[in-house]
C-alpha cells in the first residue's frame, strides 16, 4: 500500500530541498543528465511532490547515481535546481539512516 505524506515537501526544507514544488514534470532534467535511467531525476522529484517519502526510502542508492554535473539545473525553465534536490534528498537520506 502506497502511504502519502502531504507534508514532506515541508520536511525537507531543513535539507535545503525549497524548490521541488516549481518542477512541472517537463522532462528537461531526465532528457540531458547522462546517466538517465527510469526517468531519472524527473521521477524522483515528482515522489517530493506527491508525498511519497516511502518511494524514495525505498531505493535511497539510486540519489548516489547523480553526478551533480550541473546539466539539469542549466536546462531546467522554472529554476527549479534539479541537482540540488537530489542532493537535499541525499542529505535527508543519510538523516534517516542515522536515526534523526
């Protein structure tokens, strides 16, 4: 059963995650990172959107993937930093996993 969390876009903000909300799902950031695979990082930020914090628990390695290159953030049209909320969600992860 999927659980929705209609506050985790409110929960990563202390992991420096402010800007998932101006993604539209336009596919910019999947269609230029290198290493795009499942509609990797587009899928990952809409998971932020929809609440789904267990999606993202679930297969934490994937966010290590990310090369942070700067690719998606350049071609992204709503400033929406794709690089920087993978690595929000890093830091949000790494939280988890030491209890806090």
């Amino acid at each position: 059963m999927t659980v929705i969390y209609p506050d985790f876009v409110k929960e990563l903000y202390e992991f420096g995650v402010e800007t998932a909300l101006e993604c539209f799902n336009c596919g910019n950031c999947t269609a230029i990172c290198p290493l795009e695979y499942d509609l990797f990082p587009r899928r990952v930020i809409r998971y932020i959107q929809l609440g789904l914090k267990d999606r993202i628990l679930e297969n934490p390695d994937e966010l290590w993937r990310c090369l942070h290159c700067g690719l998606c953030t350049q071609t992204c049209p709503r400033q929406a930093n794709p690089g920087e909320l993978i690595l929000g969600l890093r830091r949000y992860v790494v939280a988890k996993w030491r209890g806090k």
